[in-house]
C-alpha cells in the first residue's frame, strides 16, 4: 500500500473523529455569542481566537469539520448510488437506454461546473441541503460514464456469461458480477470527487450559497473573515488550513489508490 | 573711459541676470500655484449621470444641482427660489425664483426648466411618493415664477420639505437628448450647482469640474473624480494603496459603506475618519399585522431582550446605540431625556413572552438579507440574544428577490430596516414608515396605529413651527409606548479620506468638497 494512501487515509480517519466528537473535543458551544470577548487573539481560553461575535473560533472550526465532512460524503454517496446505477443501465442494456442515458449525461457535462450549482441554489434558496442536492445533480454524470465504460467491458467477458448460462437473471448479474467489478476505479474517482466537493461547498458558502449562519463551515468562516485579514488573520488561517489538509488528504488518497490499483501505472509504487 | 565701459558692462549683465533670475523664479512659483488640485473619491454606487430614465444618483445631485428650496434644521430656507407664497392653506405654492442663476452650460436658470424637471420627474414615476404624487398641476407664470397645485388634503409643511429633496434638483432642459424633451435619455445632466459633470463612463468614472456659472463660492479643486468601486473590501484597498484620495458612504446611509470593522483600522494607518450621525435609526422590525407581535407586550419584551450596547460593539462602537430615544439629533425636534427607554433587562423580557404565551417551541423567524453582511451579523446577534429569553429564533438569510417576496406576502416575523434618512428626507420619511396614507408607507412602512395618526399629521403637516415640535413630542412618546419595533442603532455617512486632504466638510448629512484642498502633494 503507498504511503501517500496511508498517509491521506490517517489524516480523513483524524478528520472524522474530530467531526463526530467535535462535542466533547470542544468544550464551548460554537454558537455562544459573547460580545465581551469580540476578535479576541490566541489565548489558552481561546486557543484559535474568538470571531466578530465573540464566538470561539476552535470550536467552529472542529464543527465546521463535522458541517463539511458530512455535505462532502453525502454528495458522494449520492453520486456513487445514482452513478452506478445509470451507468449499470446504460452499459448493460444499451441501446435506446444507453442513447438516453448517455445524451442526457452529455447535457449536464456541458454545463459549467459552477453555474448549475449557483442556478439551483438560486431557485431553492441558499442552503447547506440545497448545495449538497445542487452538487449531487451535477457530479453524478462522471461516475455514469466511468460504470457504463467498465460494464461495456465487462459485459462481455466469460464469468457474465457464464453466470447468463447458468441462468441468472439480468439484475442479479448487475447486482453480483458487474457492479462488484466496476467499482474499482470508481474509488480513486470518489476519492477525488470527495477533494473537488470539500473545495465546492466551501466556495460556494463562501459566496452565501451553502451553509447559512450562524452554523459552522469552513466556507463561510472564511468569507465572514474577509473584513479582518489585517487584524485578526487567524478567523482565515484556521478554516483555510482545514480545508487544505482536507482537500489534500483526499488527493492523496485518491493518487494513491490509483497507482495501487492500476496495473498499468505498476503497482506498490511506495513514494 | 575703458573701465567705465568695463563698469556699466558688469552693471548691465548683474541686472539682466536679476532680471532673468526673478522671472524665472516667478514662472516657476506660478507654475506650483497653477498645479491642478485634484481628488479621486471611491464611491459604491455609479451616479448614473447618462440614465435613460433617471436623474440621476445622490451624490450627483449634490455635485452638480440645487434645488428650490433647503430644509435647514426644522425650516425651509430659499435656495433656487428667493421666496415663496402660500395659498389657500398651503394647497397652492408659487416660487418666486431666483433671476441671477445660470446653468453650468452658460443658459439660464426659469420656470421652465423647473417644470422640465417636474414633468421628468412625473414621466418615470421618480419622488413619486414623496412628492409628485401629492401635486395635482405646475403652472408656469413667467420666466421667475412657478405654481404648484397639491391636491386636496395632501397639502402641509411636508411637502414643502420634499422640493429640497435630492430628486427635486433642478436640471435644465438640455440635459437630455433631444434636448427638452423631458421623456428623453439623459445626455449631459445640466444643473446649476457648484460642479459640473465633465466625463462620465457609465460603472466606471464620474468626473466634475467647477462649473463656471455658478453663483455662489466657486470650488476649489480643479478636479474631482469619482470612482465607482462597488466592493466594500475593493474600496479599502483603493485607499490603502493610494490610487484614490477619500472613500465616501452612499450618501443616503445604510448601504455601500467603509465596513465599520474597518474604519478603526483605517485610523490606525493615518487616514482621517469623519463621520455625521443621520436622522436615520437601523431598528429591528416585527410583523405587527400578526400575532404575537400585533400584542404591545411582546413588541415590549422584544424592547427589553436586546442589548443595544452588543449591537453597537459589533460595529466597533463607531455607531451610536438607539438607547435613550429613537432617533438622532437631526430628527425634527428630538429631545435627549438621559432615560432609557428599554433598559436592557433578559428576566423582564423572558416574563413578559412568557406571559404572551411564547416559548421556545414558538416558530418565529428573522429574515436577513444576505448581501449585506453587516445585516447578516446584527441578526445572528439578535438571534443569540433572544436565545437568552428562551425564544428560538430562526435566522432565515435570503438573497433580495426572496426577501421582497417574504415581506410583500408578510410571511415574516422580524426583520432588520430602518426609519427615517438623510436630513433632507427626514420628514417626508417619518411620514412615509408611520402613516398608512402616505403612498410610501404600502411598500414600505414599519409601524402604525391610530393612536399615532393625529400627532404625526399635525408633526410633519403643520407650517406652524411650534405646533410641529408640540406634536412631534406627542409623537415619539406614543411610538415608544406603542413599542413598533427596537431601534437598534443611528446610521451615520462616512468619510474616510487621507491626511492631506484637507476641508471636507458636511453640509447637513452629506459631506461637501466644495473648499477642499490638498496639501503637501
């Protein structure tokens, strides 16, 4: 196993740990607002400072693990469930189907990659569930095209068939003989996948789209640190180094996984 | 006789070099004094000084126009017009103008164009509310003298305050192409005041120089540009780095302004930071139509669970907070009782939802628009505040349209606006957010009751000076009995300008740079 997966593995196994025990980890409640301790810098108390409203900054940064982390893999299970399944239809039943299937993937690939997300969110309404339905509606279409391409492959190769001569049917073939072998790539896709969401939803909270407030994440941390980068740098320094180390974790992650798993590339390449 | 010759020679040579030495030292002292004066201002709205339907934003207005009248403190004073006649109780206005004033194209300032102006105005429907609404006919009755027919029961003092509105400016009828057509686009906004627009590129730039007709104290810069910069942030920066001289705040107040987190900053980095408190109180606004905020007791205990003290340090105590009254000193006829009106004061105002019937399972929602940020913070604080008295809040942050769209169809419980405005608008204002008759109060009221109706009409309507004040204190006993809302904080214009900009002055709410000049540059 690379080192690069181990090591991007044990950063995004941190990552959730914090997200889930974010409560107990941080004993001061994220929201609390407390106007005697307005833009307080680093102190013991407040390790990573307090915000505008007094709020202590490390408690919404560990919440806003939990705030991200969630929209992030919700996103990608979404995905991964409407991806294999159009991509299992289309490849296996092809024809019409595939047509179909295929053209409607081509039209949600030629919209820019921001625009829908913004589009929808426009129509219903700026928030973290809007983002996560607007990002899941847009990124499905890769993991169609990457399932439909290996079932193609697959559907033709002698365990299909012999499972048809052995009389299965057409779903269990999908459910037990394809899909188990198509989702390797997928993986390292998801991997990435899960990178490029952490740094959408926080950009598009940035701008107002996602979380609302006064709930924690890492986007609109930073967008409501934008009026303080001169005097109080760190309300942008902690929520930007977590996105990096996350979106750097599951970059790793994902390079890893693809060398490991991809024969071609020679595997066991240990960085 | 040689060294006489020798003598005079000398002599000769030693007073063409004075000679030639003074000179020079003239040309060159002449030249530093004639050094174009300029100043480059960073403004966040374009002054739409070439709309096709407009007249143009605030700032130009008062750049480049006067208008007929002042409102000076609680009086009308002439400006355009030398004098006026009131009839039939003030239902009929005639203006007798001023005949030595010339537009800053060398024409002269009649009737005429005052009618040009009003029939513009009339044409797209701008002042609508605070004034072309009220006038039934304009009757121009010579080159010096206009008459204004209100339409009945629409006369009062209040309608006088809005002919020194920004929108009453008076422009000449060249302004636009075809000239004299009032419906036509804007081509060269023509008025009479100190500066006159010399280039404009629409989102871009407005340039004024002196206009050289102008009848009272010429300018003294030789240039003035305004950027139009509509980033908050893009506009401190413009300024850290030098490429523009002053930041100026929507002269209107509460919106496109210096961030007030930035402006302690901004003082630290050696910038000059001026402000001027307006006749304008950001307040929190509650559906009073409906339960449970059409009950005075809650509007009360709304009163009593806000810390004005927090919502001011949030803005790093630059603005004042609306404790003891609720507006500021430009209101007509505030009076500072030192009292608070609400103290703040949790146990009171949890006893009093809890005898309303409120608790935390109540769905109340506070609506905040979410391209202002400041908005977004001043509810979050809200919203933790009224936590505290065992209310569950839900802050709802929309984009405008749906915003709009909540309030017009009153699916809101609180919101964050404000009441009154820029010295010039501070009657017509209080009118238009407290009086259901007033055409501005339908899309944008704030509070009303009948119990406020006969002294806030008798305030804003009376050419009696002493019976106004009489019933403006009447006024702002009952609306603070009656609890519409809490006001929050009084809005203020800011100027943030460098050190060498000197004599940036504010004439009433706006700041002027009519005497600037800059030193050491």
């Amino acid at each position: 196993m690379p080192k690069t997966v181990r090591i991007g593995a044990i950063i995004i196994i941190c990552l959730l740990v914090v997200a889930c025990l974010a409560p107990v980890l941080t004993p001061v409640n994220p929201l609390a607002v407390n106007m005697g301790e307005k833009l307080q810098g680093l102190s013991r108390q407040h390790p990573m400072g307090t915000d505008q409203l007094g709020r202590d900054v490390l408690s919404r940064v560990l919440y806003g693990a939990r705030t991200s982390m969630a929209a992030s893999f919700s996103v990608v299970i979404i995905c991964l469930a409407v991806g294999i399944a159009i991509g299992c239809i289309a490849g296996f039943y092809g024809g019409v189907i595939d047509e179909l299937l295929m053209r409607l993937v081509d039209i949600m690939m030629a919209f820019p990659p921001f625009i829908l997300p913004i589009a929808i969110t426009g129509i219903l309404g700026p928030s973290l569930t809007n983002i996560i339905i607007a990002l899941a509606l847009t990124s499905w279409v890769g993991y169609a095209r990457m399932v439909r391409s290996s079932v193609l492959t697959l559907k033709h190769l002698d365990f299909v068939a012999a499972a048809k001569a052995m009389g299965s049917s057409r779903s269990r073939i999908i459910r037990e003989h394809i899909v188990p072998n198509a989702v390797h790539p997928l993986v390292v896709y998801a991997a990435f996948n899960a990178s490029h969401t952490i740094l959408a939803i926080s950009g598009l909270s940035f701008i107002g789209l996602g979380a609302q407030p006064p709930t924690p994440e890492w986007g609109n941390m930073l967008s409501e640190a934008c009026s303080f980068m001169g005097s109080s740098p760190y309300l942008f320094i902690f929520p930007g180094l977590m996105i990096m180390l996350t979106v750097l974790a599951f970059n790793l992650l994902g390079d890893g996984l693809r060398d490991y798993l991809d024969p071609r590339l020679g595997t066991e390449v240990d960085l | 006789m040689k060294r006489a010759l020798t003598i005079t020679s000398i002599l000769l040579i030693s007073i063409l070099f004075i000679c030639i030495s003074v000179a020079c030292k003239k040309e060159v002292s002449s030249s530093t004094q004639s050094a174009p004066q300029e100043l480059t201002i960073a403004y966040g709205n374009d002054t739409d000084a070439n709309s096709k339907n407009g007249v143009g934003d605030m700032l130009l207005k008062i750049f480049n126009s006067d208008r007929l009248v002042e409102l000076v403190g609680d009086e009308v004073k002439p400006s355009l017009a030398e004098s006026w006649d009131l009839k039939d109780n003030g239902q009929t206005i005639v203006f007798h103008l001023r005949k030595d004033v010339k537009f800053s194209d060398g024409t002269p300032f009649t009737a005429d164009a005052v009618k040009f102006t009003y029939d513009r105005l009339k044409k797209f429907k701008l002042n609508q509310w605070t004034q072309i609404d009220r006038i039934a006919s304009i009757e121009v009755n010579g080159p010096n003298t206009i008459t204004f027919h209100i339409k009945p029961g629409q006369e009062g003092f209040i309608v006088l305050t809005a002919f020194a509105e920004y929108q009453s400016s008076i422009m000449s009828p060249n302004s636009t192409d075809p000239k004299g057509d009032p419906g036509a686009p804007l081509a060269n906004l023509t008025g009479t005041g100190p500066w006159k627009v010399a280039d404009y590129k629409k989102n871009q730039y407005t340039e004024f120089v002196p206009n050289p007709y102008y009848y009272g104290k010429k300018p003294t810069l030789d240039k003035v540009t305004v950027k139009y910069i509509p980033q908050a942030q893009a506009r401190v920066l413009a300024i850290q780095s030098g490429s523009v001289d002053a930041v100026v705040d929507y002269y209107h107040g509460g919106s496109s302004y210096t961030p007030r987190n930035m402006l302690k900053t901004l003082q630290d980095q050696g910038f000059q930071v001026l402000k001027k408190e307006l006749p304008m109180t950001v307040v929190l606004a509650c559906n009073y139509k409906k339960a449970p905020w059409n009950n005075v007791e809650v509007r009360q205990g709304l009163n009593y669970a806000v810390n004005k003290d927090d919502v001011a340090a949030l803005f790093d105590g630059w603005l004042t907070p609306a404790k003891t009254r609720m507006f500021s000193d430009l209101a007509p006829f505030i009076v500072e009782s030192g009292e608070q009106e609400y103290p703040f004061n949790l146990d009171q105002a949890a006893k009093m939802f809890k005898e309303a019937g409120l608790t935390g399972d109540t769905k109340i929602n506070l609506m905040a628009q979410g391209q202002n940020p400041d908005e977004v913070k001043l509810c979050e604080l809200i919203k933790s505040q009224l936590a505290k008295t065992g209310l569950n809040v839900q802050l709802d942050v929309l984009e405008s349209g749906l915003y709009s769209d909540r309030q017009k169809n009153g699916d809101w419980d609180l919101r964050v606006y404000y009441i009154g405005g820029p010295e010039r608008r501070k009657y017509t204002r209080i009118a238009g957010r407290f009086d259901p008759d007033s055409a501005e109060f339908g899309p944008a009221g704030y509070f009303t009751s009948p119990e406020l109706i006969p002294s806030l009409r008798k305030a804003v309507g009376s050419f009696n000076q002493e019976e106004r004040e009489e019933n403006f204190k009447v006024f702002y006993n009952k609306a603070k009995d009656l609890a519409g809302g809490v006001p929050l904080y009084y809005d203020a214009v800011f100027v943030v300008a460098k050190q060498n900009v000197k004599n940036i002055e504010y004439v009433s709410t706006e700041p002027r740079f009519d005497n600037v000049f800059i030193a050491n540059k």
